[in-house]
C-alpha cells in the first residue's frame, strides 16, 4: 500500500531478515570460548572495572589514543554525510523516495567496491595512508558535490564520493588492529566502537543548525568538510607500527 509508505517501511523488515542471515554462520560455526558463569550483575560489575582499567592506561598509549581521537572527529563527518546524504538529494534535487533509495544502493554498491579495490593499497602502502588518501579525495569531490546544480552531476560525484567511504572504514579497522596491545583487543576494540559513536549528534546537530539558520542544505552540509580536514591532520600525527608479520605473510 503505497498511501500508507509500506513499500518504504518495508525496507526495516528486509534489512533485520540480511541481518539474521549473514549472523548466521557467525552464530552456528564461530567456536566461543567457553564462559566462567558469573552472575549477572558480578559480569556487569567486572566489565565496569575493565572498562576504567582500561582508560587509565589509554595514556601509556599515547599513539592509540591520537589515532582514535582522529578517527572520532573524521567518522563523525562520514557518519553524518551517509545520514544526510539522502535528505539532500529529496531536498536540494528533488529527487523523489525510489531515486534516493538507488542512490543509497549505488552509494554502498561503490563503497564496497572501494574497500575491496582499496585492500590491496591497504596491505601496500600501510593503513594510514589509505585512510588519508580516503579523506582526501571524499573532501576533494565532497567540495564540488556541494556546489553542483545538476542532477547528472550529482549521481556522478555522488557515486564517486561512494568509493572512498569504504577505504577509510575498512582501513580504519586494520590500523586499529595493528596498533592494539596484545591482549587487549577486546577492550580497545571496544573503544574503537565507543569513537565512532560517543560524539555522533554532534555533526547532524551542526547540520541542522546551519540549516535552520540560514536555510540552505548546501550549507549546512558543508559544516561536514571541517571534521574531515581536523580528523585527517590529527592522523599524519600518527605513527603507523610496522605491519606484524600475520599481515605480511
């Protein structure tokens, strides 16, 4: 029933049905160590107590903790052109829903491409220069994508801009494993999440700020292009470590 948006809401309902599929193998065939049956609230009490360990000695790994701020503040501006990507394109292009919902496709489709094509310079050149060459180019045709009047040119630098989204993800997650401590990679692995989330509002709250102010999407978007440049200079302060020889061999 297209009055009442149900092929729109149908969306949520196919994305939880991929989601339960592609868990699947994980949950059947991942061996799980076993677990040491702590009550409920002694699990929760010892997570909590993990958890400040492992901020007090964030600073004794002071190359770790720049590079997840940088990723904080970069993820940030990514987060939020993937969130309102689509609201500009209804808005600014008047695109209508199925257009923005190919976009979204076509924008994925080009991210995972971009990852999968970007794996290979990863294991080159180093995670670290893959995700600065990412932040460049996204900023380097985020900054036209702004600017164009044409919807020919937007689906163009849009699908474009797609291609570096997945590098700098993918590339992201392979620094953090290289950089982690031995045996600690649950909890830093678990700070790595917490980056990507903990200042999330702060960039839709810009958007919508300078949205609401001066009235303009193309404006308010371009609040996005600081985060980028601050998230990708914080990361040439970085020193990437040698790739551990389970990358190289």
């Amino acid at each position: 029933d297209k009055e009442a948006a149900e092929n729109v809401r149908i969306a949520g309902p196919l994305v939880a049905l991929w989601l339960v599929l592609f868990c699947l193998p994980l949950f059947l065939w991942t061996p799980d160590p076993a677990g040491r049956g702590l009550p409920a609230m002694a699990a929760v009490r010892e997570g909590l107590i993990v958890l400040a360990r492992t901020l007090r000695a964030l600073p004794q790994h002071g190359q770790l903790a720049r590079f997840l701020l940088a990723r904080m503040i970069f993820t940030d501006g990514i987060n939020t052109l993937f969130a309102f990507g689509g609201i500009y394109a209804a808005g600014t292009f008047g695109m209508s829903v199925p257009e923005v919902i190919t976009f979204g496709l076509v924008l994925n489709a080009t991210a995972g491409a971009g990852a999968f094509a970007f794996g290979w310079i990863d294991d080159k050149i180093g995670a670290k220069p893959t995700i600065l060459i990412g932040l460049f180019f996204i900023v380097a045709i985020g900054v036209p994508l702004l600017l164009v009047q044409t919807t020919l040119w937007f689906w163009i630098l849009g699908s474009a801009l797609g291609i570096f989204f997945g590098p700098v993800q993918s590339a992201s997650r392979s620094m953090m494993a290289r950089m982690t401590p031995p045996g600690m990679e649950s909890e830093m692995f678990g700070l790595f999440a917490l980056s990507g989330k903990a200042t999330a509002f702060i960039g839709p709250w810009l958007v919508g700020l300078v949205a609401l102010s001066y009235g303009s999407q193309r404006l308010a978007l371009a609040t996005v292009i600081p985060f980028l440049v601050i998230g990708g200079l914080l990361l040439l302060t970085v020193r990437e470590p040698d790739k551990p020889e389970r990358f190289t061999s």
